[in-house]
C-alpha cells in the first residue's frame, strides 16, 4: 500500500487491520490513534520504509475498505 500525506510523519509505526470499524482523528480515509473493532490486524509498518509486500494483494481489498470509512 502506497499513502502519501503531509500529515503522516516519517518513522511513524502503523497497524494495518482489515474489516471491522474504526474510531479516531480520519486522516484522508485513514484513522489515527483510536482503536478498532471486529478488525483483522495484517501487519505493522513504519511510514517510510519500503517493504517486501503481499504477492497476490490482501484478501476482501485492503484499500478500499479502509478508504470509503
């Protein structure tokens, strides 16, 4: 996943969750702090840093989900 914001500071940790709901400051379709519910927790980044990816994408489509909350 590729997100690119003023508001997002590099070196920042962050937990990626499918599903479930969100609550928290919404950052372009993004939550900050917060918590989540009924969420699947995929993985933790640091903003920043590239990583190796997830062949084949996210099962049910990450970023669609997190982006029309």
């Amino acid at each position: 996943m590729v997100f690119s914001s003023s508001a997002v500071t590099s070196g920042a940790e962050c937990a990626m969750h499918i599903g479930g709901s969100a609550t928290g400051a919404q950052i372009g379709g993004l939550y900050d702090g917060g918590s989540t519910s009924g969420a699947t927790h995929v993985t933790d980044v640091t903003a920043g840093v590239g990583g190796g990816g997830m062949p084949g994408g996210v099962p049910g489509g990450l970023i669609p989900e997190l982006l029309d909350r």
